[in-house]
C-alpha cells in the first residue's frame, strides 16, 4: 500500500505520528492537508488516537473535518493549541514558507500563530532554496479602495495579479477580502517584505510565513526527509 501513496499522501501520513491522545489539532487547508484530515480520520476511527480535537484553517476545512468526524473546537474556547499541521506552497532551507493559494492564508497564520508547534506537509516540488522561485506571494487586502493597493506592491517589485475565480468573478476570502498574487523575482529577505507589505493600509495579511514551522515533512516517491528549524 505504502508503494501507492503519492508524495503529498506519504507527507500528511508521516505528521500522525508527532500527535498524541488529547492533542488540540490546527487543521490545515488545501491538497496536501487534506490528506492529513483523511489520516487523522482514520487514526481516530481505528483508535490509535483518542480525544482529538481540531480547530479548522477555513470554512473548507471545517466542512472536510466535519463530514470526516473530526472533532471540532474554536480558538475562543481553546486559544493555545498544541500542533498545526498544514501544507505549503514552498518551503525554503530555513522553512520559512508561502502559503495562500488556497486562500486561506490569515486564518491559517492566525492558528499556527496559536500553536505550540506547526508541522509542514509537502510534496518535494515544494521545497526551494528562495521564496518566490515558483509560487507567486498572495497579498490579502481589504476591498475599499483595492484598486489602490496595485502600484504599491509593483514599487516592492511585484507584478500583481488580483485573484479570481474559474468564472471571472473576484475571489473573496473567507474573512470578506480580496487576495493580490504577487510575482516576485525571488524574495531575498521576506522578513523585510513582510514588514513592508504590513505597514501599508488595507493589506490585511500575507503569505509569508517566517518562523513559525517547526517542522517540515517532504516527500518524494521514495519516502519523508523531516527538517527542523534551525
């Protein structure tokens, strides 16, 4: 069976094994988390992990886990968890991360933010020696005056495309606002564009997740490299 999994499958089964019997889970959006919802679901069923409860990353999450029979909490209830696991859309040698694609980028910091530790899950097309290489950085901004928003992320080097769903229309978070996907010609220091990206007005939050992965689980079709923060 292992020989079957896929990359993203063999890296959301490797993070069960860093949870124990009454752990309060962050559980992550996109693919890969996904899979490790799917895990965790099985694990609970087969009662290899008892009194689990997950705290979702989005509305998406919250509706997996539910139909999964994941135990659900908030973070009103429950403000310090003990482990998020979420994918990634590049990890680099430091795991400082992107993440966003999925849209869920505030809501995901925010929880992880609240965790003792957060494990990263990916695939090895993930991992990069610099942010920016392949994924493009998503910017959430509020809707008021958007438009505003265009030229100030071009003057940090970007080329900002406002994202969209398969219908044209804009895409709007879970939180009401509108994500700008910034190219970057790679992101030499992201804990100074983070800094920049946050003193502007209207931008809420960004995809650039520094320090705060503890661990990062990559996968390639012979197996799992765990790396640690260093």
């Amino acid at each position: 069976m292992l020989e079957r999994m896929t990359p993203k499958q063999r890296a959301a089964e490797a993070a069960i094994s860093y949870l124990k019997d009454g752990m309060l889970v962050g559980l992550g959006t996109g693919s890969t988390a996904d899979y490790f919802l799917q895990a965790l679901a099985s694990a609970i069923r087969d009662g290899k992990l008892r009194n689990i409860t997950g705290v979702p990353t989005s509305k998406q999450s919250e509706r997996r886990a539910e139909h999964l029979g994941i135990p659900l909490t908030t973070l009103a209830q429950n403000p310090a968890l003990d482990v998020t696991v979420d994918g990634a859309d590049e990890v680099d040698p430091h795991l400082n991360l992107i993440k966003g694609l999925g849209g869920a980028l505030l809501r995901e910091k925010i929880v992880a933010q609240n965790s003792k530790q957060m494990i990263v899950v990916a695939d090895g097309s993930k991992s990069v020696e610099v942010l920016g290489t392949k994924s493009p950085l998503p910017v959430e901004v509020v809707t008021f005056a958007y438009e505003a928003q265009e030229g100030f992320l071009k003057s940090l080097g970007a080329t900002p495309t406002i994202r969209r769903t398969p219908d044209g229309a804009i895409f709007v978070t879970d939180n009401g606002n509108y994500i700008y996907d910034c190219r970057f010609d790679r992101i030499r220091d992201p804990a100074e564009l983070e800094q920049k990206l946050k003193r502007r007005a209207g931008v809420v939050e960004t995809g650039l997740f520094i320090g705060i992965a503890t661990v990062a689980l990559i996968a390639d079709e012979n197996g799992v490299e765990e790396r640690k923060a260093s």
